[in-house]
C-alpha cells in the first residue's frame, strides 16, 4: 500500500496540462484534491486548476518548478505519460531538485525512474523514495480461470478507446454501492488508479504472456471480503497499439459482467501522435456485440451497462447523448461525474443478486 | 543475426521430450537437424530422435548430461519451455557445466539467463555468450498503423490454440514459395523461429503496450526486397492466458491475410498445468470468423487457407481431415509438412497478385 493520503503532491504535468493530455494528473485532482499543492505547467502557469480543467478548485497551476516546490509537498507526482513513457531530459533536472529537496518521486512512466542511474543514486543517498508504480511484481502467474471462481460479482469496464473514462466510472460507482451498504472493492489495473487506491498492478506494463494472470491475481486479491469487484479496464479492443492489453485483461479477469464506456463526441480512435486518425469507433451497440464476443469462447458475459463521458458538451446536449446510448443498446446509462451513478447502481445489484 | 549454422547444439529437454512437450527442440530438429549431436532427457534416454519424434532420423537422446557435453557440440540449447518460463534449479547444474567447458547457451525462457548472477559472471569469466534470445530490444515503438502501409502481401498465421503448427506452417509455406520464385521472408515472433531464423522479437516477452509495436516494427523490416512476408502467429483469440498477445500481433502486423491453424484431433485449449480442459474449441468456420471480426475494425482482413496439423493421425485419417476443413470453410487445405504446401502456396500467389 502506497498511502497516498499521507502526502502531499506537486504535479508535474508540463506542456500538457489540460482535459485530454493530462489523464493521470485529472485524476489524481479529482480524487484527492485536498493533497495536491500545485500543477506545474508552463503553458497554461498562472490559472487555477479549475479554469483548466472544469474541476479542481483554486489549485494553482505555476510556470517555475522551483516555487512549485517551495509550497510545501512532500513529494512530486508525475501527471503525464508521454507517448512510448520514456523521460524527457528536461525533467531530469527538476526531478534532482526535488530529490535534493527530499521529495519523494512518484511515477507511472513505463520508463523506472529508480533505475535511472543518476536520479536513483541520488534518492539513496538522500533517503528518499522513488515509486515506480508501473513497475510490475516479480512471479505473476499465466492466467488459468481461478478468477471465475471468486464469490463476488466481478464488473469490468470496457471501452471505445483510451482516456475515455474507465476508471472514473469504476471509482464513481464503487462510491455510490458503498453509500447503498454493498462492499465494492475497486481493483486499480493502470497507473493512475494505484495512485489513487494505493495498491493494484498497472497491466499494461507486464510481459505480454502474463497480463491475464495479472489480472487474475487482481481479481483474486480484490474479491476477499468483497460482494462487488470493480475493475478498472484498460485500452480497447478497437485500439490498434493497446488492444491485446484488453483483450488479456477481459480473458484472465472472467467479470460476470461489462460495463462499456464512450466519450460521446469521439469518433475516431486518438493518440496517433500526429498520424492522421484512422479507426472509426463503432456504434454502442455494435461495440457491445463486439466485447461480448471477444469473452464468449473463453468464458460467456454481457454488457450491462453504459458510461457516457460528456464533459465537452452542454447539459441538454449530455442528457440527450445518455438518453441516446440508453436507446442504442437497452442498457442503463449514464455519464457517473455529471448525473451520478444511482441507475448503474441499482442496475449492478439487481444483475448480482439474480446471478447468486 | 545470431549464426544458428555455424553451431552444433546439445538440445536439454529432460523429462519433457516428446511430439506435444518439447516444442522449441522439436522444431529446431526438423529445421535443422544437421546441427544436432543429440538431445538430453533422462525419460526417453536410449532412443533415437526418430523413435520419440517420427522424424529427426539418428540423433541419439542421452540421459547423461556430462556424456552429451562430450559428443561435440559448441552450444547447449534450450529446448523446452516450462510453464511460465523460471529456471528450474536442477538446470543450473548442468548450464555450470556447459558453460565451464566453454559451451554457449541459447535460451528462450522468460527468465533471462545471462541475468542470472552464477551463471552470467560465469559466462563472462568464460569469454562465452549466454543468448537469451526472448530478451526483447530496447525502446520498442506503439504501433501506429505503418505495417499497413509496406509493399509485400503480408500474412499471419492464427490458430485454434498454441502448439498447432503456426510456425511450421509458416516455414513451409516460405520454402514452397521460394522454390517458386516468390521473394518470400519469414518474420519469426516466437523464441523458436529466432533460433532457427537468426533473428525476430519473442512478442510475448515484450511489455504488452508494445506488443503491437513489436509486430509493426517486424513487419517493417521484413518487407525489405520481399513479395511476400510471413509472419509466425502466436497463441490463440480463445487462449485464456494468451490471448493478448495474439491480438496485438493481429492488429500491429496488418496482415493482408490469414491462414489458420489447427491440430486436427484437439478438441480443447491446452496448456492448463493439471487443470480440467475448460475452453472448447469451435469449429473451423467459426473461428474464421472470430479472426476476421476482430481484426476488421483496426484494418479488414481474411483467412485464405488453413493448416491442419495431423501428426497423431493415420494417413486416411489425415486426408479426410484436411478434406473435411476445406469443405467446412470453403479454403484450400492442407497439412504442410504432410501433404506439402503447393496448394496454399498457388492460393497465395493468386491473392497477392490479385490485390496488388
């Protein structure tokens, strides 16, 4: 366990800091706001957190990394993942500053930050932690269908594309069962979802062989004293670069059930760093059929439900685009940040106590 | 490029050597069994390769590992793959031994063994080279859709399930075109097909958001002066533990085509460590049909011939099988190493020419 709440952050999200580019920093604001002291951002330096993003309050952004540091966090979060993770040069200097400061560092790059040689000399010799939290555990197993056979209702969530809102809908709807008096237990499989829950396995940084046994030591750690088991998805089916990292997750996760979530604007699959956009997101309706039978040969589930992601679009144009998606597929839904989760909620009770 | 015919090789399988349990050995004895001075495994011991394979003629199985050291040979290669990849401590013995009379090793296990501290310093006190050819190189791409873009007809193998000849079949097929005139090239993916080919990434050692990079960046130099290009397949769409793996090959490679492959006579998924079977296999047809929806939204494909592995079967027994598949799918069929490849190879031909 990392134990977040115990620190306070200074994000470094450089360059990128806004709705779509900044994915881990979003999230980390949106579920532990009180812990974070500053964004460091050149670009958009001088505005609140909120002006950026929507959310987050009067955080404020700051343009010099160095008075970032002097307001008082105990360790620097690193709130964007390049493409391919590795690390720009340029952030080797503030990271020795903070290191010499005695900050900790905490990462989700694919690139370890501790086996830096200069940066992890320096935090041994300061006596300070570097977190890698993509660093996978030693010994996962190949994924063997033990996690069918958990006692909880196992939901994952499944996506149109990356960044579209996986974790958030897990995380809003584990609130929303704990406030019904369910024990839902939120299963982090990235980066940004072990920052905020302090533990899980970021999957998309195993070796290629084990990311279904990962996910099924997950589920298999999430489900003791557990009634629901919320796990985070990753990637998409449809997404050229990621979508084997889906596909061993949905297979070694054997969830009872789906949930599949959209950002309703997007049309194409993103993060083509520059090529032109290329992947046309289907329909919901057909992207359920087609998540229904990737699982099929290997262990039958169904999409219960439908997360919208509508922060770029008015109110009346979000309850139209949740009506739609309800329509499309006949499954409840919802977008979780902006309507809340209650209808998926009563909808996953209902799916798991016909199914016990 | 790593040599493979400047070598003779002592192949270790102990207690595994057999037609369905020592793949890696069984596949470099049928491509290059002239580079073989025997093969060590204590259980089948005393026979030729021939009596425990079907083929493979005279090389002699030895249950002495000190007495296969002394028959020649200038590398000791692995040709076994325990489940999950660790090194088991009995072989630490032996690759002492190996490598203390000056012997290479050549590895395909997860576990990398010139990391290992005893054996690499040794290796290095040596002046000997440990290859740990799953190793996969350094700074992988995400894959972004240029395999698509490459001149040669590109092909991959799939299967039903690992172990049924994804490999062979692509191996075959490459001989047959070549002897046709065809400019054909052989990606290898697998620790195998890097043994017998000299070169390839093992993707399924790679972390998995590269996964599809992997093949992608394969894809791209096989291309080099070919017609058409083979890509090895790994795993299976309905493997449990695999899948993954299986489907970021399918979407960074961008293959022009498909063939599929199948052990005619198994029924279920194996490879479950003394677990009960549990994925059934489906028919031929059905499969086909699983390929192609999975790849069509990342880029459209087809199967256009498929490979039935029959080495368990009688000679009739095979011929009905092959009749049946292709009656089954309306695709030419044929056991490669049995009845040849001519006919998917003119099946090629014609394709490529076709869409060219």
């Amino acid at each position: 366990m990392l134990a977040p709440h115990q620190h306070r952050f200074l994000i470094l999200a450089d360059g990128q800091f806004g709705p779509l580019t900044s994915k881990t920093a979003n999230s980390c604001i949106r579920y532990f706001p009180e812990r974070i002291v500053a964004v460091f951002d050149r670009v958009t330096a001088g505005q609140t957190v909120r002006d950026v993003l929507g959310f987050g309050g009067s955080i404020p952004v700051v343009g010099d990394f160095a008075r970032g540091l002097a307001l008082g966090a105990s360790a620097v979060l690193i709130g964007i993942a390049p493409m391919g993770g590795q690390l720009p040069p340029e952030w080797r200097g503030w990271l020795k500053a903070a290191l010499e400061r005695g900050l900790e560092i905490w990462s989700g790059l694919h690139t370890f930050i501790a086996d830096d040689p200069e940066l992890g000399s320096l935090a041994r010799a300061q006596g300070v932690r570097i977190l890698d939290v993509r660093k996978p555990p030693p010994e996962l197993p190949i994924a063997d269908g033990r996690a069918a056979e958990v006692d909880p209702y196992v939901i994952l969530t499944v996506g149109s594309d990356c960044n579209v809102g996986k974790m958030t809908a897990q995380l809003e709807l584990r609130d929303e069962l704990v406030r019904r008096g369910v024990r839902a237990r939120f299963v982090a499989t990235g980066q940004t979802g072990i920052f905020i829950e302090g533990w899980g396995i970021a999957v998309d940084a195993v070796v290629a062989d084990f990311v279904a046994g990962a996910a099924e030591q997950l589920v298999l750690q999430g489900a003791v004293d557990a009634d629901v088991v919320l796990v985070e998805g990753q990637g998409s089916l449809i997404h050229p670069g990621y979508s084997g990292v889906t596909l061993g997750l949905l297979h070694g996760s054997c969830p009872d059930a789906l949930i599949l979530c959209h950002q309703a604007t997007r049309d194409y699959i993103g993060d083509y760093h520059g090529r032109e956009p290329w992947v046309r997101i289907p329909p919901l309706a057909e992207l359920v059929e087609i998540y229904e039978r990737a699982a099929a040969p290997v262990r039958p589930t169904k999409v219960i439900g439908i997360c919208l992601n509508t922060f770029d679009m008015t109110e009346a144009g979000a309850r139209a685009a949740v009506a739609q998606a309800a329509a499309d597929t006949g499954l409840p839904a919802t977008d979780p940040v902006r309507f809340g989760a209650g209808a998926l909620a009563e909808a996953i009770v209902r799916e798991a106590v016909a199914t016990r």
